[in-house]
C-alpha cells in the first residue's frame, strides 16, 4: 500500500490525512499562489523526475560564476546552500553526535572532578559533561553491540542465500522463484521460510535484503568508527569557526551533497509531483522546494540550524520542513533566535518530534517544543508517527510523544517516496511524518496566502482527528489512549484543514 497516507478513513479503513478525498471534493479547481518550503535536510536529488519540476531556483543568481550576484554573502546559491561543505567543493557526509563533541571538548577539564570541588560557575557545564558522557558512553557500546550483531547476519544470511541459489540453480532469488519452489521443491524446505521472510520485510529478493542489510552495517560502522569516535573530528573541512556562532556566508552551493537520500525522501513526500504516475505523490501542489543542506548523517550542529532557518527565511521560505534532532544543544539560544526570527517574518516551523519511543514533555530532544524561557514556540509545529493500521500499533513504536510538547501525529510508518536516481523507497520514522504536516501547511497556504504560521498551526491542530484507539505506548507494551500521546490526541487530515480553513474564512 505505498500511498497508504494519501487514504481516508471512512472510504478507504486507513487512518491516513484524508489526501485523496480533498483533492476530489475541496479542491479540484482551485486557484492556488505558489508556495516555497524549504527543507532543511541532507540534501536534495535535484535531477530525480518527480521533484525537478518543482525545486526552487533563484532567478538572481547566475551558476558557478563565482560572483554573489545578490550580495547575500552566499556565493552561486542557485539551488539553496550547503552549510555542511568547504570553499574547495568538499563535503561533511558524517558527523559526531553532540554528546560525542561535548565529551571530547570538556573531558580534559572534567574528567576525574568532582563537582562539588569545581567553582559554582563550572558546575552547570560539568552537569551536562556528565550526562553527555553517560548517553556516550552508552551509546557507544549498544552500536558496536549492533555492528557485531549486524555484521554477522550479513556473513550468515549471504552463506544462507547462497547454498539456496544452489539448490534451486537460480542466479536471483525472487518472491516469484521462492513460490515456486516452496509448491514443487519439497527437497528445498527452506523455500517457504524465505518467501515469508522476505514478504514480512518488503522485498522483491534476497539480493535487495542484501543491499539493505549491507547499507545497515555501513551505518553502524560510520557510528563506531566516526559519530561515536570521540577523536574524530571533520568539521575542519567546512573551514569557519564553530564557536562563531555569528558567522554566515561559510559552507558552499553544493545543496545536493553526497548522499542525498533522506533529504531527497523528505521533499517527495511534501511536494513529489502528483498524478503523473511515477513513483510516489506528494501532499502539496503549487509548491517550490528549497534545499537547505544542515544535517549529516550524526548530528546536526546549532549553528548550522540557526543559519539555514536564516538562510531559508531570508530568501522566500513560508514554511521550513526540519526532519531531524538530537539529545544535546548546547547553543540552543542560536537556535531559538532564528526560530523567533522565523516567526517575525511569517514563516512556519515543522518539526519531527523524534524516534527515541520518549516521552519529550520530561525528556530530552532538541530542536525542541520551548524556547530556553520555557514558552511554547508560537510558530512551530512537534510532530509523532503514526501507522496505516487502526490497531495497538497505530502510534509508531518508535515515535516520540508528548501531551504537551508533541502539536499531532501523522502518517510515518513505511512511507514510500522518492529517493537519489530516480528511485524510491519506503522510510519510516518521525522524519516521514513531518514533511507530511509541512504539505498539508503548503496546500492551506497555497490556498489562504495570507494565513500567519499561528493560524495555519491553529487550522492544522484544530482540524487533525482525534483517535481513541487503544495503543501501544511507544516503546512498550502498555496500552493507552492514543489521544493522551499528543496536544490534539489526533492525526492530521488535510479534507478537514481545508474545510475548516474555508469555513474560517468564509469561501462558498
């Protein structure tokens, strides 16, 4: 059911936003004003048929001349901006993670003290040296666990897979084959186990479970070996101060980057062309997409998110998609300035609440719901996952939740969209169900040009459905209200926005 989120629940027995339905009823017609959504990503395919149509080029800036003919301090931003990247066209592919880079900065200073030996100015900073060094340290022996785990499924399942291309003298083993040979090869037992398994987890071959299975052990390592690595350290490729947190104008046009895959997924979903019978459909019509390259695999750093919100406000955003997050900010103050900036100029924040199964309103995960003063940020929307199935796991087990600091749930368990080279895939996470909300926010903007991101948050809020559903609370087994998950207790839905945007503004 790849275009499970676009469905209705009443027509179609699927607790999607209801997509589909709205297009047909309430906005077949239209007249729509272009909108610009900037996602704030790894990067954006440019080439891939179902967004080149519709990524943002700045009609002011010629391509590789090398002259800021815009005097924005950013040299050749045709496509968007790569904060992530050097003057001489290299780029960060992956980071550390925060905890890793508080660790490593502050262990000399830290390390073997005890806290109340430090003077009172030092004592705050050694607390959170403290639990940077614990989630570290954690962190680090459950991903060399994992790699262990993983790299050994992979010797297995390639030995497993290969004695069964044997048996059945086969040069790939595809769903079709395995049928086959489960009815008419009672010699190959194993047939019918591997036909199962590869059903159970969406693929076409054993060579695709291969190549997945291969990419999770290259992410693990990438963990171990640098976003873990507490010696490791790539920044200086980018070639600006990181304590500069004033700085702009560092980084390079690349908005692309070097793998592109989550930040390519991420605008698929929000704006991939729709109707044209390729691949996957987007929320939104009428939409321009900006790339703002920010985040790496590891994790974002604030003073990146602070100037791509900048960036994306600066040149024509309405509405920023940020599909990421991590559990340390310590320059958060930068980022809560450019999201108070972004709010002075109308432009609306999404955020994806995270994939922790945590409860944000006691723990942490940052960019986050509340500004440093403990105010709820007016202009950003916190969004969880949910499923295709009205069921227990209707809530993702792996999303955040929060009933205050988590806005509404929306469709972001097994989301297929566009990916690098004109391919698609099917991602889950709290990363998939953020750009779903920045489409819905895009096609009521496009719609009501005038909406304050207060009042397209307030119409999006309003109108999500509210479920009842006995679910497991993520990361658990125990069943709750799925309503008691989030501010609205619902899932966002699109036909309702749109008819209680009408309504509110009064359109026969």
């Amino acid at each position: 059911m790849r275009r499970w989120q676009h469905l209705d629940l009443k027509a179609d027995g699927v607790p999607g936003i209801s997509a589909d339905r709205a297009y047909r009823e309430l906005l077949a017609g239209r007249k729509r004003t272009p909108v610009l959504v900037a996602v704030l990503d790894s990067g954006i395919d440019s080439t891939h048929q179902d967004l080149k149509p519709i990524l943002w080029r700045k009609p002011t800036e010629v391509p590789g001349n090398g002259v800021d003919e815009d005097k924005n301090g950013y040299v050749d931003d045709v496509r968007g901006w790569n904060f992530l990247g050097g003057k001489d066209g290299q780029n960060i592919a992956v980071e550390t993670l925060e905890q890793t880079r508080i660790y490593a900065q502050y262990r000399a200073q830290f390390e073997g003290k005890k806290r109340k030996a430090l003077a009172p100015a030092d004592q705050a900073l050694f607390d959170v040296y403290e639990l940077a060094k614990a989630a570290y340290q954690k962190d680090l022996a459950h991903e060399k666990e994992q790699l262990t785990k993983l790299t050994e499924a992979f010797a297995s399942n390639t030995a497993s897979f290969g004695r069964m291309k044997q048996a059945l003298n086969a040069a790939v083993l595809d769903t079709a084959l395995l049928r086959q040979a489960a009815q008419s090869r009672p010699d190959v037992p194993s047939a019918g186990s591997l036909l199962a398994f590869l059903r159970r987890n969406g693929y076409g071959s054993t060579d695709e479970a291969l190549k997945s299975l291969n990419e999770a052990v290259t992410h693990s390592r990438d963990r171990v070996e640098k976003s873990l690595n507490a010696e490791y350290n790539p920044r200086p490729l980018v070639g600006d101060d990181v304590a500069n947190l004033s700085e702009t104008g560092y980084g390079n046009p690349d908005s692309q980057g070097p793998d592109a895959t989550h930040g390519t997924h991420c605008a698929g979903i929000i704006a991939g062309v729709r109707g044209n019978q390729l691949g996957a459909d987007g929320v939104a019509e009428a939409v321009r997409i900006m790339s703002v390259r920010s985040t790496p695999s590891g994790d974002e750093r604030d003073k990146d998110v602070a100037n791509a919100i900048r960036y994306a406000v600066d040149n024509g955003a309405q509405i920023i998609s940020m599909s990421f997050g991590k559990d340390f900010s310590p320059d958060k103050a930068a980022v809560d300035a450019a999201m108070q900036y972004a709010d002075q100029k109308g432009v609306l924040l999404v955020h994806a609440a995270g994939n922790s199964s945590r409860d944000t309103d006691t723990g942490r995960n940052f960019p986050s719901a509340r500004y440093l003063s403990g105010q709820d940020i007016p202009n950003q929307i916190s969004v969880g996952a949910s499923s295709r199935l009205n069921t227990p796991a209707l809530a993702a087990e792996f999303s955040n939740y929060g009933k205050q600091t988590v806005d509404v749930f929306a469709p972001g368990v097994d989301i297929y969209s566009s990916t690098p080279g004109n391919t698609y895939s099917t991602f889950s996470g709290t990363s998939m169900a953020a750009p779903v909300v920045a489409g819905v926010a895009a096609v009521l903007k496009s719609l009501y040009p005038q909406l304050t991101p207060q009042q397209l948050k307030q119409i999006i809020l309003q109108s999500a459905v509210p479920y009842h559903t006995k679910v497991n609370k993520p990361g658990t087994k125990k069943l709750v209200d799925f309503a008691s998950l989030s501010k609205t207790g619902g899932i966002v839905n699109l036909y309702e926005a749109v008819k209680l945007a009408d309504q509110q503004l009064a359109v026969k």
